[in-house]
C-alpha cells in the first residue's frame, strides 16, 4: 500500500462486567484499576485513516458530517499522538462510521478509538501487535484499550511505580473463560447524555465519599470475576457484575453535584431484571455512563430474556454475544 490509501479498521464497543471509573493520570488516561470487559458482535464501528500530505489540517468525518467540537478535538489530539510516535507529520483524512448511538453509554468511544488507533497505526505504519496496539487506544478512550481484544479482556491498571507507566497499562485478552454469556442491550434513550462519563468520573473520584469503598471493592470483584469466569460459574459472574455497576453508579450519585444516568426507565428495567431472577432465570443488570440497562444472561437463555425485558415500556431490545477484536478490513 502507498503512503496515501487508507487503511480500514472495524472494531465492536466491549461492556465492562467490573468497571473502570476513575483516572489516576488524565493526559496518559491511566486507571486507578484493573476493569474487565466482554467485546460484543453488536455495533461495530468503521473508520478509514489516509496520510493527507498537502492538506493543510487534519479532516474528520463522522457518519458523514464533519466532526466539531470536543469530539473532534479527541480525535486530532490522537492523530497527535499517532504523528509523535512515527515521526510522520502528514495531516490524516478520517472517515467514521458508527452503529450505535453515540453518546449514550453504550461504548461508541471504545469501539471508535480502537477502530481508530488500528486504523492509523497501519496507516502511519506504527506496531500492530495487541500490546501496543492497546496502550495506543488507551490514549484515545480508556474503554478502547479493551476492544482491541475479541471477547473477554482484562485492562490492567498497571504498577503506578512503574518507571514508565504509560507502557505498564494495557489490556489483555482473557482465554481460560468457560462462559457462553449473552448480553441484551434494553436501549431506552438514545439521545447523547447530559454530562460526558470522563467528567463524571472526574467528579466522582474528586468528591463522591463512597468511591474508595467502591474502589477497594473492585479490586476484590476483579478477582472474584476471573475465577468465576474460569470456573464457569456464571451466577457469581452476574452478581458480582451487577453489584459492581450498581456500586459505580452509587458513587457517581454521591458525587458534588450529583450525577445521576439512571432513569425512571432504567429503574423500570432493573425491576424487571429483579422478576426474571425471581421467576428463576438467570439475569443479572449493568449500566454504564446513561440510562440504558443491559442484562447479562447465558446465551442460551437471551431470547427468553430478551422477550422479557421488551416487555418494559419504551424498550427497544438488542441481543449481542461475545464478538471479535479489532481488525483490518483487509483481514476479513
Ligand atoms: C467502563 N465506562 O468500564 C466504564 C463504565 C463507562 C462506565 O469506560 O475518559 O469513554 O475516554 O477514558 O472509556 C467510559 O469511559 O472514558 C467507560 P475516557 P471512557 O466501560
């Protein structure tokens, strides 16, 4: 390929079942600890990167609208970065294409920016391996570090001593799993959310006097996950995911001011998730940065599941299994 033909990366946003919420470094995006993650097959996110050498600046195209803004901002400050580290100083065409709602805690950034760090990196000709590639998207959106694996992945925090800790904090794909989970997606809003998850972690971590409880609880979750995803015991795998996002969003609702994602909507959910279990299905809740509720169940039982949870008003349902990594178009 010339400098000049873009190169095409496809990657799939990834829901954490022990979260990250909170940075220890902001410019490195470094977390105060390990998270743990399932990528899906649902959603996945399309982005061409090309050198553009006699463009005056960096062009970006969103779903086919130039980007502005924030967004934007994150996404040259990448670029940056990319430039940085190949010593290449040509401006990039990026075009990107999402299919799922940005904005509305359902991982648009983790698939987009591992979408992106693959695409540039093969564009400007950086490491591929997973490692790198990993730290990369880290740069781009903390979450993103995890999709670059396909299925469960663990993002470690790394050792804050470390002598160069941007190097230390990568995720890795998780390969001694012995669960088939399937994850419902019960999409209830899809608008973009009124206060953005980095400063909503941002706050919580300032003010919120539950976060070191959760924090410390986290660290015992991830344990406990790991062996409950090896052991394929998939209840503790549910509860422990379930206490973990509700714990999370605990904190964030304590935090100066609050934020609060959950919704009249969301509690209609997690009631209902509560019924399933009741009824003796195996159904367990997460919730990230919005008001959408995912319920984790095995994959044989997501099309009970799935009809159950359509049931809540205003829900739309959408069943993702565990899907692939990041990869080149040219890979498929
Ligand atoms: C997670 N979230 O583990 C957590 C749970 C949302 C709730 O990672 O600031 O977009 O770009 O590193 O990765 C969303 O945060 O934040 C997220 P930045 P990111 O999936």
């Amino acid at each position: 390929m010339t400098d000049c033909e873009p190169a095409v990366a496809v990657a799939h946003p990834n829901i954490a079942l022990v979260k990250y919420w909170g940075k220890r470094d902001e410019r490195l995006i470094l977390p105060l600890a390990d998270s743990l993650s399932l990528t899906l097959d649902a959603f996945p996110t399309t982005t061409a990167v090309r050198q553009a050498p006699d463009a005056p600046e960096d062009r970006v195209i969103m779903d086919g609208v130039p980007a502005r803004g924030e967004m934007r901002r994150r996404i040259t400050d990448f670029l940056d970065l990319v430039r940085e580290r190949s010593g290449i100083r040509a401006p990039a065409v990026v075009d990107t294409r999402n299919t799922v709602p940005v904005g509305a805690g359902l991982a648009s950034s983790a698939g987009g920016f591992a979408a992106l760090a693959l695409a540039a990196a093969r564009a400007y000709g950086l490491p591929r391996d997973p490692v790198s590639l990993s730290r990369l998207a880290r740069r781009g959106s903390g979450s993103a570090s995890r999709s670059v694996h396909g299925g469960f992945a663990v993002w470690h925090a790394g050792d804050p001593g470390a002598a160069d800790p941007d190097h230390a904090s990568y995720a890795e794909a998780v390969t001694d799993a012995r669960v088939d989970l399937a994850l419902v997606a019960v999409i209830l809003e899809a608008g973009p959310k009124s206060v953005s998850s980095r400063e909503a972690m941002r706050r919580t971590v300032a003010t919120s006097p539950l976060f070191p409880g959760w924090l410390r609880k986290s660290r015992e979750d991830l344990g406990r996950m790991r062996a409950a995803l090896r052991e394929g015991d998939i209840t503790t795998v549910g509860e422990t995911a379930e206490r973990n996002a509700l714990g999370m969003h605990a904190t964030m609702e304590t935090a100066s001011p609050p934020v609060r994602y959950r919704t009249a909507a969301s509690d209609a959910a997690l009631t209902q998730v509560r019924r399933l279990r009741a009824d003796g299905l195996g159904a367990w809740a997460t919730m990230d940065a919005g008001p959408n509720v995912k319920v984790i169940c095995d994959a044989a039982d997501a099309k009970t599941v799935a009809a159950r949870m359509g049931e809540v008003t205003g829900a739309r349902v959408v069943v993702a299994g565990g899907g692939p990594g990041a990869r080149l178009r040219t890979e498929d």
